[in-house]
C-alpha cells in the first residue's frame, strides 16, 4: 500500500510541474459513472505468502462528462488480503483489496486519454479510488463503486 501512495504521489506531482503545453482552457468539473467488463479468460491468480495477486483485463464503459470506452494497458493487479485458497472460498467478495491499473481511453468525440488508476476495496465491496487523467485532458478524479463492476467519479478536468 505504501509503494502505491508513493507511486500515486509521484504522478500527481509530475502533473502539477510538468504541462508543457499549458492548459488552454480554465477546469471543468466533470462527473459521472461507468461500468467495469472483465475479459473473459484473462484472470490469473498468484499467491504471494498470505496474500493473492489477481491480474485480469477489462474495458470499462464511461458516461457522463467522459464518454467513451477504455481497456487495460497490461492487466490489472488487485492485491487481496488473504490467501488464494480463502479468496476463492470466498466467491471474491468479502475480502479487503488494493489495486491499480492503467487504461487507454478513447471517448466518443475522439478524445484520447491514458487513466492511471488507483484504489481499496472493503470488506463490504465498496471500492474507493483515484483516477488521474493524462492526454487531451488532464485532471485527477475520485472514484467510487462496487469493486470491479460500476460506479461513479467526480473530479476537475483541464483540456490540454
């Protein structure tokens, strides 16, 4: 968890420092929801001493101020609190996560965008995370959900 906070810090500074470009339009909020597929076949489990390591690819489905589809640069990596054995007891679901993840978006207005995302899961299956935004838009956004099948984000947006 302490490496993902380091990782997560590192880009949200590279983001404040670095806009070569400058923003050529004042922030916008943006809000909305999205609903997560995952690939068929492309979960992997791996266990690593008490915990599990899922790897799994998706396409998540954006509307609202984002409109448009995104998949998974590499999969995603959800790192359970508990071994594999209990996850799959478990049905995956009762069980405290981390994740994080990146995404190529390409929205309907052509819009191009790469979404670095990060987050925890509950034990209620309440995901809370982080979305930051980089491309013709940039922006941080929160989200927040049913771990790995819908939810909503809400942020400011700068077009780049």
């Amino acid at each position: 968890m302490r490496k993902l906070l380091i990782l997560f810090g590192s880009v949200i500074g590279m983001l404040i420092l670095a806009n070569p470009s400058g923003a050529s339009s004042p922030p916008v909020l943006a809000s909305g929801a999205y609903t997560v597929a995952i690939v068929p076949g492309t979960a992997e489990l791996v266990p690593q001493g008490k915990q599990c390591i899922v790897y799994v690819e998706t396409r998540t489905t954006y509307t609202g101020t984002l409109e448009g589809m995104s998949e998974t640069v590499g999969p995603v990596q959800v790192r359970f609190f508990a071994t594999c054995e209990e996850l799959v007891a478990s049905g995956f679901t009762g069980i405290r996560s981390v994740s994080r993840a990146e995404e190529h978006f390409v929205g309907d207005d052509g819009t191009k965008l790469t979404l670095l995302l990060v987050g925890r899961t509950d034990t209620e299956g309440i995901y809370q995370g982080t979305i930051v935004v980089q491309g013709d838009l940039q922006g941080v956004l929160r989200d927040e959900g049913a771990s790995g099948v819908a939810g909503t984000y809400e942020g400011r947006l700068v077009r780049r």
